[in-house]
C-alpha cells in the first residue's frame, strides 16, 4: 500500500547515496573539485559515466570551457572533503589548496586525481543533456585509477553525514 505526500518528504527515501567528487578545468587552469551526489556509470562499451551540474555552479561555466572532468570515487575517510567541496565555491577560492587535498597529475587529460581516493577516472565529455536546473554530461573514460591500498566507499546517510561501505 502506497500514500501520496509532498515529494519534498519522499525523496529523503534515496539516503543512503553513494557520493562522489567531479573535478573541472576551469578557463583559467584552476582544477576546482564539486562534490556530487547525481551520477552513474551509464555504458559499457565504450566505458562512460554521466554527472549532473546546477546550472548555477562555478563548475557548470568550467565544464562547458573544459570539456573533460576527472570522475572520483572518494574514500570512507573523505568526508570531511566531501562537505567542503559541496559547500563552497570555485568562484571564491581554489578549494584543492584550501582543502590541502593530496593530488596527483592525471595521464590522458589535463586535471588532477584525488590521491587517497578509492578510484578515480578521466573522462572526456561526449553529450549532454539539460534536466531542469541541471544540465546532464556523459563523458567517456578515458583513464582509470584505483588506490593502491583497499579502500571503502564514502555514502552520504543524511544530508552533510557520511559513512563508508566496503566493497565486495
Ligand atoms: C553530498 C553532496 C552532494 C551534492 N551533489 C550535487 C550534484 O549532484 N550536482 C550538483 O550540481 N551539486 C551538488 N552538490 C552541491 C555542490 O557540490 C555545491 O553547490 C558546490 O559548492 C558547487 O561548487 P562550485 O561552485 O565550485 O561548482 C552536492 C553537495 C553535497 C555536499
């Protein structure tokens, strides 16, 4: 049995979600890092994953510039990253340094990786589509990382708290 109420109150149902970083070229070669709960890997062959960016976010004027962003899977620890990436902007500050996040250069495109990720892939952007207030991008893998040491994936729980869970 179902009952029908505000979809305000429905949607908290999808906690818990896996959360996950994008990092973007900017037009001035600053990478800047936006948290993301709206992603998915999307096909196969080729490999490609898809983000969703608020029109109004520093990031959405990057990606359009760039093109390309570096797709990570962060790190049970990382969550307190997480929270500053999601709640700042690239427009104000360089949030990599601020943050003290440690990167390392990226092979196939011009960006960094998140160093004590679980996993992180380059990607290239090959469309999009607009979703409302977002804008869709899928973007083709073009390199993939994962962390030298067994690493547990970060969830978000409840808006601003996260957790890990390891995978198989
Ligand atoms: C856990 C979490 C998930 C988020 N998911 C998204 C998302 O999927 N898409 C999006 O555009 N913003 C998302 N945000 C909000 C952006 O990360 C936030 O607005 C950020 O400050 C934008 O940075 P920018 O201005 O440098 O682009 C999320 C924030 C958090 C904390």
């Amino acid at each position: 049995m179902q009952k029908q109420v505000p979809y305000s109150e429905v949607k908290l149902m999808k906690f818990p979600e896996p959360v996950h970083i994008s990092i973007i070229r900017d037009k001035n070669g600053k990478y800047n890092p936006i948290s993301m709960a709206w992603a998915m890997f999307t096909s196969i062959e080729p490999p490609m994953v898809a983000i969703s960016i608020g029109l109004e976010r520093y990031s959405y004027q990057a990606i359009e510039h760039s093109g390309e962003f570096v797709f990570v899977l962060p790190s049970e620890s990382m969550g307190d990253l997480v929270d500053f990436f999601g709640n700042h902007s690239g427009r104000d500050l360089d949030k990599l340094a601020e943050a003290g996040a440690r990167t390392q250069p990226a092979t196939k495109i011009d960006n960094v990786l998140l160093a004590d990720a679980a996993a992180n892939f380059e990607c290239v952007v090959k469309s999009k589509v607009r979703s409302g207030d977002h804008m869709i991008y899928a973007g083709l893998v073009v390199a993939s990382h994962i962390n030298t040491e067994p690493a547990s994936r970060l969830f978000s729980v409840e808006h601003r708290v996260f957790g890990g869970v390891k995978p198989k």
